[in-house]
C-alpha cells in the first residue's frame, strides 16, 4: 500500500470512530468556553482593564488561575486537539456531503481549520503545563516575514485572506447559512436561540478578524511589524474609533453569542 492510500485508510477509519466523533464535538464545546471567556475579557477592556489579554491566550491563562484550571485546560486540549483531526481526516478524505463541484474546497477549508485547532489545542497544552508565555508572536513572525523576498506583499496577502476570513463569517451569519453545519437544533424555541446566536457570534467574530487582517494589511504596507498584532491588539483598535467603548462591548457580547452557540453546535454539529 502506497503512503498516500495509507494515509487516506487513515483518516477514513478516523472520520468513522465514534470515539473520535465524540471527541470532536467536545472540541466545539472547548471552543466555545475559549470564545465566552475571550467575549468576557472584551467587555472587560472595553471599560478599561489593562489586566490580560482578551484574545486565546488570555483565555487560557485566565483558566490556569482558576481552581481546576489546569484540568479543564487539558479537557479543552484533548477536545480541540480530536476537532482539528477530524477536520484534518476530512480534508483528506473529504466531505460526503460536498457535490463534486465543491469538493476542493471543502478540503483546504478542512485543512485549514485542521491547523487552527492544532494550534490552540498547543496552546492549551502549554498553558496546562505551566509553560504559556507571553504575547508579541505575531509581531516576530510579521517582522520575520517582512525580511524575506517580497515579504511586504506576502504580509499584506496574509493580511487580505483574514480580511476575507472575516467578511466570510459576517456572510455566513448574515445569510443564517451556518445552519447548514448542523443536524437540526432542537426545534422550537432552542431552534431559534441557536439561530440568534450563530447570527450575532459569527458577524461578531467577522469584524473582529476583519480589523485583524486590516492590522496584517498596515504593517505590509509600512514596513512596521509593530503594527502587526493578534486578536487583542484588533479589539484595542476597536476600543480607539469613536463610540469605541459601546463598539467593544457589543463586539464583546457577540463573541461570547458564539461561544453559546458553539455548545449548541457540539450537540447538533453535523459531523
């Protein structure tokens, strides 16, 4: 058997293990604790905290302090770690519910959110362990891009493409069309609660890494990594524009509406 057929056996046997199902939507219920908590951390800046980092790593050292914290940590860890291999096993095997049509794409969109979850299942890790450290690694990796040949234009693509993360997310809750992630939601009144939550969080997280990608965007353009920065320094950008503090908070709120409805989504996720 070549690598390849091996590597598809694989992630076929993975995207049927019920043991792995199950693990991957306690991966969304995990993501949806990281996102109340970065929703909570928001709201806190926005009426002036300077105390943490309201971004992932925030989250998760706000966690390590609390009793049990490092439990928890390692229970996130394990649930976003089973998600980002089972969105890695379906993007190589693929989505049985994608037409031919979009195929392709469903696989980079699975590979992409395969490598996000692993980053943050990491992260939790560390943070579990005792090791998480502080911020300011966007800014090295922008300042080490912009060294490389056209690393100017290769930040400002980066920086476009979470732009277009973000308008996708303000999209896909604008047009309720998250829904089409799910099995069902519980009909009824739960049905509409789910369908209020996904609609706030998603355009809510859609601003906020819009702002994020714009922040990518300046520093290409300038030269300047410091202008470069992580989800904090996008809700820091929020906080400055006028009516900045009710922007935030809003914003805040709306990420917190996402963590609700990631719960929501551990239950009725179609997987």
């Amino acid at each position: 058997m070549s690598a390849s057929g091996g590597a598809r056996g694989a992630a076929h046997r993975a995207q049927h293990s019920s043991g792995l199902r199950a693990l991957a939507r306690a991966g969304y219920a995990a993501s949806g604790v990281v996102h109340l908590l970065i929703g909570w951390l928001a709201v806190r800046l926005a009426f002036g905290s300077s105390s943490g980092s309201a971004d992932e790593s925030g989250a998760f050292r706000e966690l390590a302090s609390t009793t049990g914290g490092t439990l928890i940590l390692w229970a996130v860890t394990v649930g976003l770690a089973a998600l980002a291999l089972w969105q890695l096993a379906v993007a190589v095997v693929g989505d049985p519910g994608a037409d031919d049509a979009k195929a392709a794409g469903a696989r980079v969109k699975a590979a992409g959110k395969g490598v996000l979850y692993g980053v943050l299942a990491g992260t939790a890790a560390r943070y579990a362990t005792g090791a998480g450290g502080g911020g300011g690694e966007q800014e090295s990796l922008t300042a080490t891009l912009l060294q490389a040949p056209a690393g100017r234009w290769l930040v400002v693509g980066v920086g476009l493409a979470i732009v277009g993360v973000g308008v996708f997310h303000v999209v896909k809750g604008w047009r309720k069309t998250f829904l089409h992630d799910l099995h069902g939601s519980g009909g009824g009144t739960v049905a509409a609660a789910v369908e209020r939550l996904g609609q706030v969080g998603y355009v809510a997280k859609g601003v906020a890494l819009a702002v994020l990608g714009g922040l990518f965007v300046a520093a290409g353009v300038t030269h300047d990594a410091d202008k470069a920065g992580g989800l904090d320094d996008a809700l820091r950008t929020i906080r400055e524009q006028p009516f900045g503090t009710a922007l935030l908070v809003v914003t805040g709120v709306g990420i917190a509406a996402y963590g609700v409805y990631s719960f929501a989504r551990a239950r009725y996720a179609r997987l």
